[in-house]
C-alpha cells in the first residue's frame, strides 16, 4: 500500500521547500511524451495509455457554446404571466413559455430577476420539462433570479427541471438495424470495422456495444457477477458516424471507444430509431429547495416507506436525460429563507443520464438535506453518460462532489474542479456526517475518465473496488481512468487519491498540503496489476499542467481556445 501524507511544517522549512520548488524541472510523465504520443496504438488490455480525453464536452470542444440572442419568450410577459415574487406556484405559466419556445423550433425562455415557485405534480415526474431543441431556460443571472421548489414532500426519484430527450435514443435500445464487429477491437479508436456498412450513413446515430458474456465476466474475475450480465447491460458508447468506407469495411466514429469490444461478447453497431436531443441549455439562475418537514435521515432508510428519506431518495433538481450537444451553465444553489436547517437541496444537483457531449460549466452547488445511502446527496453524477464535461464547478458540503456510475460511463472529463468538505448534508439541525465521501467512481466498470486538474479540500478523489450495492454489487469501478495533476488541501488526514482499478489506472502529480496516493489493493486479483502513478507531491513543475487542456489543443489548435473559454 502507498500512502504518504504531508504534515504541517515549521515556517522556516516551508519557505525552504517552497525555494527548492521554485527551482524544481519541469517533468513529463513518461506516459505522454512531448512526440510519439498515440494512444489509438495501445492495446488495452495489456499497455498503459493515457486515452485522448479531448472530445469531452459541447461539440467535442470544436464549437464554443452558443450565446443565443432569441427569439426571447418571456416568462413572465402576457401570455405567460409568471409571477417573480415566489408567492404563488409560476410551475405551469414557465412551461407555456418553454412549449411555445418548442413550437417556435427553439428560443429563449428568460426569466427576469426574482423568485419562481416551482411545484412537481403529484402525478408527474418533473416540475419543467425541455423535450423540443434549440430551447434555453435563462436567468438574469446568479443572485438575481432563483428557482424554488416548494414542493418538500413526495420528491422521491422526481426531477425539478429535466432535459429529456427521446427512449429511442437511449444506450441500449434494439435500433433500427445491427451488424457485428468484422473483428475484436482492442484499441480506442474511432474506425470501426464492421461486417457490413449498407445499414449505415453519414449523420447516423449509433451504439457501439457488447455484452457482459459470464467469459467476459470471469476474464474480469467478478465472480458475484455470475450469470447477471444482461441486468448488468454491457459497454455502450453512443456515437455519430462522420464517414463510411465501404471498401475498407470500417465506420468512422465523433470519439473513440474506450474499452475492449470482442465477438466472444457479441460486439456490435446499432443504429439508432432518434438522435439524443440537442442544443438545449440551462444558463444563469441559482435552484434552492424548501426542507423537507421531517426529522429522521437515517442512512439506509430509503427503502421504509413513510420515512423521510423514502420520501425525497433519489430527486435530482436538474437531470439531462438522452441529450447531445447540449449545456447547464453558471448555475448555483442557494438557501432559501425558509430553511432552518440551512439546507440548499433536499438531496441531489445536477445529474446528465444516458447522454454525451454536455458541458456543465461554472456552477456551485452544495448542501443537501439528505445524504443517505441508495443515491443521495450527490451533486454532480454522470450515470451511463459519455464524453462528457464539467468544469470551473464546485461541490460544496456535501456526500459526494462528483459521481461516475455505470458501464456507459466514458471518456468524460472533470477539469479544474473543487469538491470540499466531503461527507456531508444537513438534517434538521444544519450538519451532520454521511457514510459516503469523497469524489469517486461509483459502480458498475467505468472506463477512461479524466480528473484534471482538481481540488480536493478536506475531501479526496477516487476509483476503487467498491464491495457494495445490493441487487448488482458495485465491485470493480472503472478501468484506465486517470487523476492529473490533484490539488488537496484542508486539515482532513486522508490522501487525496485512491486508486484500484482493472487493468491500469493512472495518479500522475499531485500538489498542496495533502498530497498522498494510496493504493488500497484490498480487492481480488481483478485489480491486477497495481495501478501507475507518477510525481507525488511534484504536481506544481508537471508539464502540462492540464493533460485535458493539452489534449484538445493537440487536436484542434487554435480552436480549442474558444471552445473552453
């Protein structure tokens, strides 16, 4: 096991060091030179490669988001009538707005400065529901215009706003025609070879996909997943085809697959009925939520009808469901006036489900009532979601900051984050200690995620085997992600990663006044071999200092500097 914590040190060593530092070399990692760096090469089922994390995000980062002019609807103007001062319920008055906005083939919904009181139907999933694209919810900005969600009781699995595109788009659905692999893929690569490329055309919608065969589960040696690979659904990797070669038999694909795919597990394309929806964004307004009357948060409650927490488990306020090329920016979470506990959320922020290419930028958001076990108190999670960005954002007291979840997970990138205070929510009193912590890899095989470039303050960043869950036991978490360039600091005597991946996973620099690695090998021998890590305590002279950053002006040059401004 490794694991080295730094303490606090006399004034003078410091000062010491830090001249030391100062006059530290630059260094690489030796897993991605200045030249001859080609992760398409590898083979990842036996090299170490750091997978090119450049297409996370709006458009693959090769078109900034949109500032849309309009046409504006707004909310609160005749026909609408929203009332701003919080008083009474502007739940169905905003969707008017955002229909028409989706009859018109998109618009701006603004909602002027004030206070909108939000109620979920009791029959109903969702408060706001944006299904037609080209359509923004706007804010006059942060600390000007807030959502409110009154509703307090029978939040349970509900959304407040979703973003919902078509079932047809989903990971996992038959399609409109399949055609296997012509071969094992072993490499992450955007040329897919398949046995026949007739079904296909340029602007498709695919799956590239497999299944979990009991072979592709004991290759993995997860022995409690025996004979539950199709519960547990397979690889997924929703992709756009840019190009069909017919004579070379192979499909050209937006991003790279991130994992093995072979014919054993019945490797295959499927095209897509619908396209995910897109262009649709959520932009400047801050979401606060009245506390939920109860007094009971027990951890694992969830699931005792009549409980506090059986009543609010699982609510998101903002969930992006079957969406592409769409965006939730400059959004934070408040207290309400009400809200004695200090509560900001009854349980979780911002959840993107079964979707690729979103960028969640610039937000804040913190403090949920409820943290307990089952799904809660997370405020960012990307469940079965791919090529995926959140950046600029912080997680602030709360269980867990950011969230990977499922075998769809890939390819997505937290850059330049901050998740503090982990371990958190407030009850009824204003504070009190969950059993999870931390920033992680969830469940369920996760494959090739970047964390670039974060802060962990009093909290941690991690991917480890997970011996939990109860109908599909988590066990091994994800497979090839990579921590860069990890910031910790606070008082929590912890390190600020740990990593036990399948295969390999990477801790490359890291910097602050906490800067331990520990890699727990606590697992069966799926984790095998021990994961790589580079530079402890030497993140502040690592070139580059964004593996993210770098990535994407590697592939787009001066593009990429507008499209991650």
């Amino acid at each position: 096991m490794r694991f080295h914590l730094v303490s606090p040190l006399p004034r003078l060593l410091v000062f010491a060091l830090c001249a030391c530092s100062a006059l530290a070399a630059p260094w690489r990692s030796e897993l991605y030179p200045e030249t001859g760096y080609n992760p398409s090469a590898a083979d990842l089922e036996t090299d170490k490669v750091l997978q090119d994390f450049s297409y996370a995000g709006y458009r693959r980062g090769e078109a900034p988001i949109p500032d849309i002019a309009g046409p504006v609807f707004d909310a609160t103007a005749s026909p609408f009538s929203a009332d701003s001062t919080g008083v009474t319920d502007a739940t169905a008055a905003i969707q008017a707005a955002i229909d028409a906005a989706g009859a018109a083939g998109g618009g701006v919904v603004y909602l002027p400065a004030g206070t909108y009181r939000l109620v979920v139907p009791a029959d109903a999933k969702e408060a706001l529901r944006l299904d037609k694209p080209g359509v923004v919810l706007r804010g006059a900005g942060r600390g000007k215009t807030f959502l409110l969600n009154a509703t307090r009781t029978g939040m349970r699995a509900k959304r407040v706003i979703r973003i919902a595109g078509p079932a047809e788009a989903a990971f996992r659905p038959r399609g409109t025609a399949t055609v296997a692999l012509a071969g094992d893929l072993l490499n992450s690569t955007r040329t897919i070879p398949v046995v026949d490329t007739a079904p296909f055309s340029v602007g498709d919608t695919v799956v590239v996909r497999n299944d979990f065969t009991d072979d592709w589960i004991r290759e993995h040696q997860e022995p409690v997943w025996l004979g539950k690979g199709k519960q547990l659904g397979g690889l997924a990797y929703r992709r756009t085809v840019l190009a069909v070669d017919p004579a070379a038999g192979t499909l050209t694909v937006d991003a790279p697959v991130r994992y093995t795919l072979k014919l054993r597990d019945r490797a295959r394309v499927v095209r897509l009925a619908r396209a995910p929806l897109g262009e649709v964004g959520l932009e400047d307004f801050s979401i606060g939520e009245l506390q939920h009357p109860g007094t009971d948060w027990a951890e694992n409650a969830t699931e005792t009808p009549g409980t506090s927490p059986y009543d609010l488990s699982g609510c998101f306020f903002i969930s992006a469901d079957r969406a592409r090329d769409c965006w939730i920016r400059r959004i934070s979470s408040f207290q309400p006036e009400e809200n004695t506990s200090t509560a900001h959320l009854l349980s979780n922020g911002i959840e993107l489900r079964e979707s690729t290419h979103v960028t969640i930028e610039d937000c804040s958001l913190g403090r949920p009532q409820y943290g307990g076990g089952g799904g809660n108190g997370y405020m960012y999670r990307l469940s079965n979601s791919g090529e995926c960005l959140v950046q600029r954002s912080e997680a602030r007291f709360s269980r867990h900051g950011f969230v990977f979840s499922g075998f769809g997970s890939s390819g997505n990138v937290i850059h330049a984050c901050l998740d503090a205070e982990t371990g958190r929510a407030t009850g009824s009193t204003g504070g009190y200690r969950t059993a999870g912590k931390g920033s992680d890899h969830h469940m369920h095989f996760s494959q090739a995620n970047l964390v670039d470039t974060c802060t962990a303050e009093d909290s941690w960043f991690e991917a480890r085997f997970r011996p939990h869950g109860s109908r599909l036991p988590h066990q091994l978490t994800a497979v090839h992600s990579v921590f860069w360039n990890t910031r910790g600091t606070g008082t929590l005597n912890a390190p600020v990663v740990r990593s036990e991946q399948a295969r390999y996973g990477y801790v490359i620099g890291t910097r602050g006044t906490r800067t331990g690695v520990e890699l727990p090998r606590k697992a069966p021998s799926g984790t095998d071999p021990e994961d790589h890590v580079e530079g402890e305590g030497r993140g502040d002279d690592l070139v580059p200092e964004s593996l993210f950053l770098d990535q994407r002006a590697r592939r787009l040059g001066a593009i990429a500097a507008g499209a991650t401004r």
